[in-house]
C-alpha cells in the first residue's frame, strides 16, 4: 500500500501543507525510446483498415486448439486464425501475440475446452503428447507467419463451477502446460516468447488465498531443471477492469512477487483492461454493479495506462476492439460497437498511441484527492491528472516553460501559456455512486511540456498539497 508523510507549516496568511509521497516510480523496461509500440488491441482483426487506422502496435488473437484440430491430431484447420489475418497486421507493422486454449474433445479424459490435454507428462517428442504436437506443428506453422508469442490459456485461477472457468487442471498441471511449451517452442525458434496465463486477481483474494502467481513461482523454484531454462516464461500477463486506483497497487504486488523469487527482470503486461459502459444512449446494457457512462470509459483508459507505466508494466492491451456478434443489451467493452460505430474511447486509445509511443519512464505522484502520472519522454515530459473523488480539484504546475500544449482525453489539444511560471489545470470530479464509490476518476487533462523540472501543487481552499515526484536516477 502507498503511504503518506504530512508536513504543515503556518505564515501570516495562508496555511501551507506539503504531502510528501513514498512513490515507487518504476522505470521501464527501455530506457530509450521503444523499438515496439506497446499499445495495442484483442482482436482487431475484424476490421483491419480501422485497426491500422488506430496505430495498434500488436493485437491479440485466440488460437484455438479444438478449432485446429476438431477431430484428431492429423487435422490442421487454419480458418480459425485466417491467414488474411496475419498478412494484415504484418503490413501494418501491428504483433499478432497467440493465447493457446481449448483442448478439443479427442485429445483429454476431462471436459472437452478446459480439460487437461492427454499425455501432458510423457516426453514431448511422444506423439501420446497431444498438447506438445499441437505446441510443436503450431510453432512450426506460425513462425514464418510472423507470430512469436504464445499466451498459454486463460485465467487458470478461476475454479470450476465460477464463472469463467477454463482450465480444470491443478497448478501443478498448468506449470506442465508451460513447460511443455517453452521445450517446444523454443526447439522450433529460439527467439519466441512464452507468456504465462493472464490471472484475475481478485478470485482469489475475495476467496482470501494466496495469489495463484505466489503459488505457481514458489513450485517452479523447486524445479531443479527451471534456472537453466530460465524458469520457462518470459512475460507474467494481467487482467484489470473498472476500479483506475487498483491499477498501480495490483502491478506493484505483482512484481513484488516476481522480485520475490529472483524474477524481476520478467516483463508484465496487461493483456486486458477497461470499464466497460452501461451508460452508452446507443447500447444501453443493465449491470448491477459499475455503472460506467462513456466519458468515465475513456478516463479509465487513460488513467489506467498512465498507472501501468508507472509501476513498471512493458505493454498494455485494451479489451476489446469490436464488439462483434454480440445481442442487443450484451455486454459491450468495445472500442467499436456492434455496428462498427466509435465509442469516445477510441479517440483516447489513438491519442495514447500517437503521444505516449516513446516514453522511457514514468513516475507516480497523489494527494487523498488527486493523481498525477509524469511520463518521460526523449525530448518532453506529460503529466496525466485527475480528480479521484468527487470533488472539482485545481492542479499547478510549475515550470521553467513559458508555453505548453493541453489534451483532453480524447486527443483534442489546445496551446497553454504560463502566468507567472505557472500552468493551472482544473479537474472535473469524479462520477461516484453508493454503490461503488469512485471507480473511475474525473475527465483526465494531459499536460505536454519541455524537459526540466517542474513542482505539481494542488490548490485548495487556503491551502496547498505539494506533490513529490521520486527522481528517476
């Protein structure tokens, strides 16, 4: 948890109190600008023109084991991943990253989708080995095509007979999974990449245990062959929705626990991320719980990726691009709608890709009622701030710029000039409810100025919250 130091000092005639931070800014992975575009999609294949439209630096896409092979390991059914598909986002420099799932009926004794493949155990030139032939002829087929990354399934941690269920197998079998493919994989193109299953998080801490990942590292490292395979994974993946303040704690904790077992240099993603609205005039949907109308849908966004990049995160996924197929009144988390319309948060996943593309570095900064992210770039800086509460806050800035320029989040821009070396920002409260509190914070104001360094302060009511930024060495 964040923690907070309080000074308080008096004069004549304004009472000043300064909130010092303990930030745990964490620098990114590249310390230089990006060589890859770490924003991207799931599944924007449905509309390849949009999608390249969007900048989208990688998507998504499921491969579907049964799809493949839906009656026995001789089959091999491409038109699950259409090869259209694949040439498209190659010609939009857009990485198609796999997420393997779905055992077909043929090949387990368990329920057909999430049981577990048959032979898991046997050595993986066997060809009893159902999943390691499925790992090995999809390496072999897709690595030509440009896919590298293999997401192996989804969610484990989720048990049966909770929504979402998808793999029956114990940790211990999932840690096979993982194993199984890595050997594969890699025999096939030593540069691919294995990426750990996305968890959920909350499952398991409503339920009071320990943190599936906790679990899985701690039997990995009793695996004597693991260091040498440099412990079978290269990226830990995350899902985190709707509440913008879980964002920073739930990535910390997370890689807390990859420094835990030695791990730390293993890269974290956010597979999936949103606050899905109810609250859309054109799709309405009833939910009982985040009542989210379409502005607090693209503040989410933003918020969230701003706290991502500040606890260290590599890349960050939106879920999802289109909203295909889906019944009126459905659950609606696109960017698109059914009818291939723009939702607002469109615009603010363009923008973040247009202007956060080479940030190098990011740091974290709040009061009890604002948060400020401040992102490094080669040659500028951007704060991201809002109002977490539902009160209207006032931000200033001040800098040695003389002018700065102003997004909203949806990408709109405006020149800014300083007064007296400052630039004041006015942040909207946020939409809270009794129900959830303030899931999301206020309309986000991006600020975008020169390099140098720069004092934040929120302006109260004959008072000042001065926020401090830990320095990046």
């Amino acid at each position: 948890m964040r923690k907070y130091q309080i000074c308080q000092f008096s004069s004549y005639t304004l009472v000043v109190m300064c909130l010092g931070l303990l930030l745990l800014g964490v620098p990114l992975n590249a310390q230089e600008e990006p060589t890859f575009n770490r924003f991207g999609v799931v599944e924007g294949f449905w509309l390849p023109d949009v999608v390249c439209e969007l900048g989208a630096g990688w998507e998504r896409i499921i491969f579907d084991w049964a799809q493949h092979q839906p009656t026995g390991p001789d089959d091999w059914n491409t038109l699950n991943v259409d090869e259209r598909w694949l040439s498209a986002a190659q010609d939009c420099n857009r990485e198609v990253v796999a997420i393997v799932k779905h055992t077909p009926a043929w090949a387990t004794d368990g329920l057909p989708g999430p049981g577990l493949p048959r032979g898991l155990y046997l050595p993986v030139e066997d060809p009893a080995n159902t999943w390691a032939q499925f790992m090995r002829k999809a390496a072999e087929f897709y690595t030509p095509r440009g896919v590298s990354r293999y997401i192996i399934w989804n969610e484990p941690d989720i048990e049966r007979g909770t929504y979402g269920f998808e793999f029956e197998g114990t940790l211990d079998d999932y840690l096979q999974m993982v194993k199984v493919a890595h050997a594969v994989v890699k025999s096939v193109n030593p540069t691919g990449h294995i990426h750990l299953a996305a968890t959920t998080y909350w499952h398991e801490v409503n339920a009071g245990k320990r943190l599936y990942l906790d679990r899985l590292l701690e039997r990995l490292m009793q695996d004597p062959e693991a260091a040498a395979n440099d412990y079978y994974f290269d990226v830990m993946g995350l899902h985190i929705y709707f509440r913008t303040e879980t964002v920073y704690d739930i990535v910390t904790e997370m890689r807390g626990i990859l420094e835990k077992y030695g791990l730390g240099h293993k890269a974290l993603w956010i597979n999936e991320m949103n606050a899905a609205p109810t609250d859309d005039p054109l799709w309405p949907v009833v939910r009982p719980q985040y009542q989210i109308n379409l502005a607090q849908q693209s503040a989410f966004i933003a918020q969230a990726t701003a706290l991502g990049l500040a606890a260290g995160v590599e890349r960050l996924a939106v879920y999802k691009f289109f909203d295909w197929s889906l019944p009126p009144g459905g659950e609606a988390f696109g960017l698109l709608r059914a009818d291939a319309s723009r939702r607002p948060a469109f615009d603010t996943w363009q923008m973040i890709i247009d202007e956060w593309a080479d940030v190098t570095g990011a740091t974290f900064a709040e009061d009890d009622r604002v948060d400020v992210v401040q992102l490094l770039h080669p040659e500028r800086q951007t704060l991201v701030a809002w109002s977490k509460t539902a009160d209207t806050a006032q931000v200033v800035v001040q800098a040695a710029a003389g002018e700065a320029r102003l997004f909203d989040q949806y990408g709109n821009e405006q020149p800014l000039q300083a007064v007296n070396g400052e630039f004041r920002l006015d942040l909207p409260g946020a939409r809270c409810d009794r129900a959830d509190g303030c899931a999301v914070g206020g309309n986000v104001a991006i600020l975008v100025l020169p390099p140098g360094e720069i004092t934040v302060t929120e302006l109260r009511a004959g008072q000042q919250f001065e926020l401090a930024f830990e320095q990046e060495s």
